[in-house]
C-alpha cells in the first residue's frame, strides 16, 4: 500500500512542475548585495551604520551615506534607492551618478529607481549618497527593483507561467471547471503585476507601525504591550510568523527581507481569490453570471493592489472568505465537515485582526439558523473540534481582549492608544446625514479623495467607503492629466452602478442566499460602527472590509438578473464588464 502511494506520488506531474516552479524561484531571487564599511556623515561627524539607516535629526540637514559595494555581475546593479527626504547626488567611484529626468528623487514611500549597470565595474565599488532631510526624521533604504515590467527579466516570465501552471493543476484537483481556473489565474496576475511596482514601503496603510511591530517581536523575542506602538494592540499571531521570516531573511540579505514579507502576503491573497470565486460559484453554480461576479470582484482595484501589503489585512481576508465559502456550503447542503472549516475560516479571521469577530458572530447566527430549519445539530465530534479551535484562537490571539471583558474594561475594534493618538486633521463630522447622505455631484465631478481634505467626500461615509475601496488617493499619477481624470470618472459612475445594482439585490436575496446577506450587511455596519465610535477619516477606509466585495459582486449580478426588460439587463450586465476591464487597466497601467 505504502509502495502504491508512494509510485503515485512520483507519477504526478504537479510534483516535478513545483520542483521546477522551486529551481526558477531560486534563479529569479536576487543575488545577496554584499555592502561593507558602510558609513553615515552628519555634521562632519562620521559612524559606522547599518543600512537601512534612520535618525532623529534637525530639518534641511544634509547627510552622507558611503559604502563599498561588491558586484559580481553589472547586469544584477539595478535597485529603488528609497532617501528620507531627498537625494541631492550619489558618486561612484569617485565619478558623479547623473540624476536628471529621475523621478522619486523625494518620494520616501517608494524611492527611485537606479540602473547603475553602466556606471560600476565587477568586484569592489565606492558609493557616497548625498541626502537633504527635510523633516525631522532622516535615512535611507536601498532594495531589490520595483519598476513594474521593466524590472523583470525572461527567467521572471518562466517563473510566472510555472507558478500559474501548478496552481491551475492544484484547482484542477479541486474540481474547479476550466473558465473559473482561467478567472482565478487573471486575479492572481494583476496581483502579481502589482508586486512588481509597488515598493514595501509605498502603501499608505502604516507599513512601517507593522514592521515595527514585527521587528519588535524578532528582535527582541517579545510580544510589545498594546500602547507601545503605533499598531501593537493588534493579535500577534501574523507578527510572530512574520519575525521568523525576518530572521531567516536577515541572515542571507537583509535588504530581501521586505519583498520577501510582500511576497507571503501574496500567497495569502492568491488564496483570498480562490475562497472569494469558490464563494460565488456555490451560490450561482457554473455559468455566465457566476463568471461576471468572480471577474468583477477579483479585479476590484483596491482590493487587488492590497495584494502585497505588509500588514494584517490580508490574513484577515483570507480567514473571512475561508469562513463565508464554507458556512454558505453548511447553509445549502448540511456537510459536517463544513462546521469545522467555517469555524476555522472565524478563528484565522479573528487571529489577523478583531473584525473576525464579527465574522464568527455571522457563522453562528447561520449555524443556528440553520440547525433551526433542519433540526439537525451536525456531529458532536466536529462541533467540540469547531468551538474548542476558535476558542483557542481568540485565547492565543486576542488575550488582551480577553483579559479586558473580564476585567470590565472597554474594548473595541481599534487599539485605544491608536484611537487617542489620531491626528485632530482626520477628524470629520459624526451627524446622522454623514452616513445617510450621498454626495453625488462631488463623487462625480472630484475623481480622487484624502482622508485629509473634505473635498472628494471623506465627510459622508458612503462617498469615502466607495472611493477608498477604488484606490482613488489624490496623489494617484492617472489625477495628473484629463485623460486620466476622465478614466476615473468612468471607473467611479460604474462602480457606483454596481453598487446600486448590489443593492437591489440584496433586497430581492432569497432564502438560500441568507449567509452571503448577513456577512454583507454586517461587515457594512462594522465599518460604521468604526466611524460612528471613532469620527475619524481613516477609520471609514474599505480596507477594512474587502471580504465583502464577493458577495457584493454575487448580489449585483441577481440585482441585475432580476430586471424584466432584456435590454436594460443586458446595458447593466455590460456596465458591469466594462467596469472590470477599466479596473484591470487601472492596476497594469502603472507596471509601464
């Protein structure tokens, strides 16, 4: 039997393509960048550093960084150089690097990208890097390219058709039909397209709290208090994974150890458009309109560039997807195995981030409901195994929580010390009409939004919730010409369609479809009871939610499918196409 199994195991294809898939992982990974006697000169003061380097210093101070730099292959110079605040100039080996026409000089979110490929020789090179600090913070990163396609190489081409190719053998097993496969792999390849642009530090979701947080834990071997950072009250359990990966990283190359980081979060996003397309298909079956709702959810633009974010959100989406899938399967066809897996889904849900809770609150009102319908309980031994897993979730991952209801102290969905140390800006008006309201001609005729600013509709709560789910920050390069503004007009009045679409399906949902209306309506009174408990811009973000987008997208197409007139069902069923291929061109076009 054992011999069977073993021939078996060696006869699959799947096996030698993940070798291979390995071996191409390996050659695209960038060679270690061996950086020595690095130097930081301040105030004609010189000290031996280690990059990437950060100081407290005085404003409009200029600074200089030196190191050697040994190259083995000039083809391999190429890296996003990212100054807090500005490159002023870098000199190699004694000859000025020229910087005209460089963009990113003073982006310290993203950096600049340099080809130096012409400018060093093989072996030993001396680099200075002049830099103005601007504010009181100042530093420097250097790390692998991110320059959407131009960074790429053919062997990076190889690797994504091997990745591609096993994973579609892997849905294969799983008895996914051919054009879901197809939808899956498009979702996975404008998330992958993200990767290549955007840098670790250029998502303007507190990266650099998180990384705080994970340094903490992996350097210091220690959970941080609550209060003693900026996003230390959140579960553990993502942090503590993520420090593992930082120290086996850090001992190769730390300047990897970042896009390695993005690079586990991609995984966990790949999975998020399988549970999300697998959610809809159970709902719909496999035909048309199923395939309309996968294609519009999983190339929803802010959802997809959320891809490689260095953050907890994206475990937070897998678990609650994980969990939706699984407890709509229970509703429709009473599979005990299906209480675990839901369970489980609640509990990774909760272990990523304290919305989970509502998560498991939306699984149990199912379950009962659905024990009320059919009389029927399920297995003693699977439910025991359902409630003793989420139970040791929420003890491993949200004992502070725990301790806090049992001293009687207040908890909500946001760590105190974060909520007390907002800044005044953010703030907005916390009337009935800011989330009654709809601001129509400013959505309309102001494409692009700020938490900061009242113009682009931070001030009612369904305008900010709308565009913050579409990516649409002022700074966005497309804002910078018509052309571009008027792609993001047309790219909101679809989406808003959907919206009004989803709408009207959710009033028409059957009884079938009732877990997929629970989840959406109160992932939705979540994120209000976020704003409404804590009045500021950045808590009304649809980061928060981004698991509804599926069934949103499901119950759009029903709204739509519930018209009479065939041609006013066939204009909405093109609205909503084309609002996907708008939001697909929204993602690639940065990658150029």
């Amino acid at each position: 039997m054992v011999m069977k199994t073993i021939k078996k195991i060696f006869r699959e294809p799947l096996l030698y393509l993940l070798l291979l898939l390995t071996l191409a992982y390996i050659i695209v990974t960038p060679a270690r960048m061996e950086f020595s006697n690095i130097k930081s000169t301040r105030n004609n003061n010189i000290e031996d550093i280690k990059l990437p380097y950060s100081f407290n210093g005085e404003r409009n101070e200029e600074f200089t960084i030196s190191f050697n730099l040994l190259v083995k292959n000039k083809s391999f110079a190429k890296f996003n150089i990212i100054p807090d605040d500005c490159i002023q100039e870098i000199i190699i080996n004694g000859k000025k690097f020229p910087l005209d026409g460089i963009k990113g000089l003073c982006d310290y979110s993203k950096g600049a990208y340099f080809d130096f490929s012409k400018y060093v020789q093989e072996e030993l090179n001396f680099f200075e890097i002049r830099v103005l600090n601007r504010g009181e913070v100042g530093g420097l990163k250097i790390q692998t390219p991110y320059n959407g396609f131009k960074s790429l190489s053919l062997m990076h081409y190889v690797f994504t058709l091997l990745l591609l190719l096993s994973i579609a053998l892997i849905l294969r097993k799983f008895k996914f039909g051919f054009i879901a496969i197809s939808i899956i792999l498009l979702g996975i390849i404008v998330r992958l397209i993200v990767y290549t642009y955007m840098g670790p530090m250029q998502s303007p979701h507190d990266v650099e709290a998180h990384l705080q947080y994970i340094q903490i834990v992996a350097e210091e071997k220690r959970i941080p208090k609550g209060n003693e950072c900026w996003e230390c009250f959140q579960p553990p359990p993502y942090y503590i994974a993520s420090a593992v990966v930082k120290n086996i990283v850090d001992r190769y190359d730390p300047a990897l150890t970042d896009r390695i980081l993005q690079q586990v979060q991609l995984l966990f996003s790949f999975g998020c458009v399988v549970f999300g397309v697998a959610l809809i298909l159970n709902l719909f079956g496999n035909n048309r309109l199923a395939y309309l709702a996968s294609i519009v959810s999983v190339f929803w633009t802010s959802f997809a560039i959320a891809g490689p974010r260095i953050n907890n959100d994206i475990e937070f989406y897998f678990g609650a997807l994980f969990c939706m899938l699984f407890a709509q399967r229970y509703w429709l066809k009473h599979k005990n195995s299906d209480i675990f897996l839901a369970s489980l889904g609640a509990s990774i849900a909760i272990a990523s981030k304290s919305t989970g809770f509502v998560i498991l609150a939306v699984w149990v009102v199912s379950y009962i409901l659905c024990v009320a319908r059919s009389l029927k309980i399920g297995s003693l031994r699977t439910l025991f195994a359902s409630i003793f897993t989420v139970l040791l979730f929420i003890g491993i991952s949200n004992h502070r929580t725990v301790i806090d209801i049992f001293e009687g102290k207040k908890f909500g969905l946001i760590g105190e010390s974060t909520a007390n140390n907002l800044n005044g800006g953010l703030r907005v008006n916390n009337t009935f009409g800011n989330y009654l309201y709809f601001d129509l001609k400013d959505y309309l005729l102001v494409p692009g939004t700020s938490a900061w600013v009242d113009e682009g509709g931070r001030q009612y709560f369904w305008n900010y919730a709308l565009k913050s789910s579409l990516h649409l920050s002022h700074d966005i390069e497309l804002l910078k010409s018509s052309a571009g503004r008027t792609f993001i007009t047309a790219l909101c009045v679809f989406a808003l369609l959907v919206f009004v679409f989803a709408l009207w399906g959710i009033i028409h949902a059957k009884y079938r479809e009732l877990p997929a209306v629970f989840f959406t309506i109160c992932l939705f009174s979540a994120l209000m009871y976020l704003r409404i408990s804590l009045p500021y811009s950045c808590t009304n973000e649809f980061r928060y939610i981004f698991p509804v987008i599926f069934p949103l997208a499901y119950f759009s197409v029903r709204g739509v499918q519930i018209f009479e007139n065939f041609r006013l069902k066939i204009l909405a069923y093109a609205s909503m196409l084309i609002f996907a291929i708008l939001s697909f061109l929204f993602i690639v076009i940065p990658a150029f």
